[in-house]
C-alpha cells in the first residue's frame, strides 16, 4: 500500500495534492528497504515546508490530465521507453495533433533531447553531448544508488537507469522541470527514477550514495565550500563525485567572482579556475581527485529553440568577439571533476 504523505508534507501547510505527490509516495515505498529508510523523516520535514504550487501549476496539470487521457482511450496504460541513448524514447509515435502542444505546455525544456510520443522535443541544452564526456571516466553505475543534484527534468536521472542504475534520485526546486519529469514519468512503465522537489540544502546527510552527480550546480551556489561539503554528506564510504561546473583559465589562486551578471546570469556567484576548485574538493575531504574534462561551451551545445525561446549563450556572448561574455568575462568553460571520499582517521 502506498505510504501516505498527508501527515508530514501535505496538510501541515496550505500546500494542495498534485499530481506530484504520488511519485513522492513511490519514492518512499521504493527506498524503504535501503540505506535512505533511516533519512525518510528529514525528507518528510523538508517536502511539508517546499510549495508544490506555481501560477502555471493548474495549466500543468491539466495537460497531465489530458496525456493521461490519450493514453486512456487508445486503451494504454504505460509505454515502454529507451534510455540508453542520446534522444530518450517515450512511448511509440502518436498520431495525434493535440500531442505538441500538451507538451509545449511544459516549456521552457532546458535538459535532452526527447522524442515523445512521436514528438521531437530539441532542449536548449545538447545534454547529450554532456554525458557521453563523463561517462567514459566514472565508475560503472550497474546495480548502484546514485543521486543527481540539480537534476532539471531528469534526462540524466533516465541515462543512469540506461547505465543499469538501482535507483537514480533526482533534487530540483524548480516546478515546471518536476512536472516534466512527472509527465514522462506518467507515460511509461514503472522504472527506478525519482525527482524531490528539494534543494541539496534540504536534504540529510545520507552518507548512502555509491554516486552522487553535481552538474552544473557549484557556481550558483553562494557559499561553494559548503555545497561541496553537502556533496561529500551524501556519499557513501566508497563513494564517487562527480562534480561539472562553470572554471576559468589560472593557477591555484585564480577565481571570478562577477560584480553582478555573468553571461547575462545574476545568479552565478564564484568561478575557481580547475587548480583552486581540486584545492576545494581536497579541503572538504576528498581524495584521488582527477580533471577528467574540460571544454568551451559552444552555441551548438547550448541554444534557443522552438522548445526554449527564451536568450542563451549566443545572446551572452560579446558579438565581437565570442570568447568574452557580453560583461566581458571569459566565455563559459566548463570542467568535470570525479574524486572520492577520503577515509575517516
């Protein structure tokens, strides 16, 4: 029987049940008999005290509502899905009209591709590209409990079951990006992918994950060292970060911290170059650090389309010259990092 939430995370506060709350309940159900039991409490707390609601919350909902009804008539429960490659696959091509713009009703989509129901769905951000860089470098994720820190709509989350992944859990604050994640959820059978709309801040120290991801999370953080101490929290013993953010060209005492906007973003607070940030990891308490990528972000990997149509890099960059943000900082180059816990003495 599903557990249910109401006590702890729905009737304590003016939050209303969405169609987000039955993914929570699966979550709870599914990690009952793992490392993360023990942590269900904290969790709990922390959802009763995170809105599920948004100005947009009910036009989302309805959308859930009629893709769920398509699926009704055409006398379908679930699809299958494919995630072991660059466009995931939900669900066999539809011939139904209404399909595109039920999913356009979930824009902006930042995180993929996507090919749902028959319907091509090209993100901002060639996440793809992303992850074909790291996964040559990690540990092998078959049969491991991973955590994906700023997981957005969960396309990494679906690559990690692709990669055999026991359970992939997902913390992203943002709605529109759980409700994507919840629509696809919806379409398919039942899999081992879960999103909690939380902040890592939030969470508990569950020193239980075999791997814990952080892409592109670190420089919107306002204090860096403490994001990576959370990190460090989540592992287990012999756990693996891996870490991908924002760097710029130094040596061990290089680091930007924009005035105010960078590359148009008010929201990011400290750019280490790769010497500094591998300094970081090794004072938090990680050991066998190693840079296993770095590389421009090009307007290729990242762009406005039919599916984002709101400003990306191209519009951040100087026309005059690309290798400057339009506020003349070094154009967006991005590291990714993989190390250890280090062995408590």
């Amino acid at each position: 029987m599903a557990l249910a939430l109401c006590p702890l995370t729905l009737c304590r506060t003016n939050v209303m049940p969405t169609k987000l709350s039955p993914d929570l309940n699966r979550f709870f159900e599914a990690t009952a008999n793992t490392r993360i039991a023990q942590h269900h409490p904290a969790l709990r707390e922390a959802l009763a005290t995170h809105s599920t609601r948004h100005g947009t919350t009910a036009e989302w909902e309805s959308a859930l509502q009629q893709l769920q009804q398509l699926q009704q008539l055409r006398q379908s429960t679930r699809y299958d899905a494919v995630f072991n490659q660059d466009t995931l696959e939900i669900g066999p091509a539809l011939s139904d009209e209404d399909i595109p713009q039920l999913l356009k009703a979930f824009m902006p989509w930042r995180k993929g591709p996507f090919n749902i129901l028959g319907t091509f769905i090209d993100t901002e951000w060639r996440s793809d590209w992303k992850w074909q860089r790291i996964v040559p470098h990690i540990s092998p994720l078959a049969n491991k409990l991973v955590l994906d820190i700023g997981c957005g709509n969960g396309y990494h989350l679906f690559r990690m079951l692709g990669e055999g992944a026991r359970l992939a859990l997902g913390i992203d604050p943002t709605l529109v990006f759980n409700y994507q994640f919840q629509l696809i959820q919806q379409l398919i059978t039942e899999n081992h992918a879960y999103a909690l709309p939380l902040r890592a801040e939030q969470l508990p120290p569950f020193g239980a994950f075999d791997a814990v991801f952080s892409l592109g999370v670190l420089y919107h953080r306002r204090s860096p060292l403490g994001h990576l101490s959370d990190l460090l929290s989540f592992l287990s013993p012999k756990g693996e970060l891996i870490l991908e953010t924002l760097v710029i060209d130094g040596d061990e005492n290089t680091l930007l911290i924009p005035r105010d906007r960078y590359a148009r973003m008010a929201n990011v607070w400290f750019i280490p170059s790769t010497l500094l940030l591998e300094q970081m990891l090794h004072r938090v308490g990680f050991t066998h650090i190693r840079r296993v990528n770095v590389s421009v972000t090009s307007t290729e990997e990242q762009r406005s389309t039919e599916w984002m149509s709101f400003q990306s890099l191209s519009d951040c960059l100087d026309p005059q010259d690309p290798g400057l943000t339009v506020e003349g900082y070094p154009a967006p180059k991005r590291a990714i990092l993989i190390a250890n816990r280090r062995k408590s003495t």
